[in-house]
C-alpha cells in the first residue's frame, strides 16, 4: 500500500513515457503508416468494446459522433 501512494503522483508520468517507448519501437520496426493502421485499429476496437460494455445501442453511438463533429 505504501508503494503506491509513492508511485501515485507519477501515474500518468509512467503510463505516457511507457506508451511513448512503445509507440517508438513500433515506428523503427514495422514502419509509421503500420503503426498509424495499428494504433488507428486499436482506438477503433476500444470504442467498440466500450459501446458494448455500457450497452449502447447503434443509434445513440452515431448520434454521440455526430455531436462530437458539430462542435
């Protein structure tokens, strides 16, 4: 329990620095238009995954992105 009250304030600094190294290693060894496929594939499986845990249904999952694109 003391550990992570120590590590806390630095969440966020650990979790970006890990995915920033992941990302790195990604664009050296399959290339930047791979991993803009990849990580374009993942966003798109968490908003899935997301809608269905909460049970959305389809319509108020386009009527969410439609009001995200008329702001």
């Amino acid at each position: 329990m003391k550990k992570r009250m120590i590590i806390a304030p630095y969440r966020n600094q650990i979790v970006f620095t890990v995915l920033a190294v992941l990302i790195a290693i990604l664009l050296m060894t399959i290339g930047f238009w791979k991993t803009v496929l990849l990580v374009a594939l993942t966003g798109i499986g968490y908003f899935i995954g997301k809608t269905q845990d909460e049970k959305r249904s389809i319509s108020s999952i386009l009527a969410s992105i439609q009001a995200f694109f008329e702001r």
